[in-house]
C-alpha cells in the first residue's frame, strides 16, 4: 500500500514539475542537530575540562568516571556500525585530549 501511494506521489511531482511555471519548492533544511557521536565528543571533551578545573578529588574521579561512561557508549556505537578504525582513532583522540587537559 505505501508503495502505491509513493509512487502516485512520483507521478505527481514528475507532471508538476514538467508544467510551465513550476517552481520548486524551497529546500527544506536540516531539523537535525549534530549526530549523537557528534554530541558524545563533544560532551566528553567537556567533561574532561570540567575535571581538569576540578579541586575536590571526590568530585574529579566521579566526572571522570561519567567521561569513561560516555567513552564506551562513543566506542560501542562506532564498533557496532563496524567502523572499528574510527573507533581506535577516537579513542586516541579522547586520550590525547585527557592528558592535555589534566
């Protein structure tokens, strides 16, 4: 059934945009934020500063423990799409980016 109005639509749009005086509709634009690893990075990375600031030793080993937290989420979402070779460059990237920070 979808495909049935799918295509009815296809056919609509094809005689439409075939018509003199046709103007395309405006693109519509992304509704989308960044892509969740996106969104893992960058929380990652400001969590590492926060506990690179951090004082209480209490409050830095719970910090970097919610960085780990997030980490393994960040690496588990690259390793099951396979993209395994991303995942050990992020994963150094997030090490690198540690010890500049703390």
């Amino acid at each position: 059934m979808f495909e049935s109005i799918m295509e009815r639509k296809i056919k609509q749009w094809n005689e439409e945009k075939n018509k003199p005086g046709y103007v395309p509709p405006h693109p519509v634009n992304s509704t989308y934020g960044k892509p969740l690893e996106q969104e893992y990075i960058d929380n990652i990375e400001e969590l590492i500063i926060k506990a690179g600031n951090e004082n209480n030793i209490e409050k830095k080993e719970a910090i970097l423990k919610e960085v780990k937290n997030i980490e393994i989420k960040l690496l588990m979402s690259y390793e099951n799409q396979g993209l395994h070779l991303i995942a050990q460059k992020i994963q150094k990237r997030i090490q690198e980016f540690r010890q500049k920070n703390l």
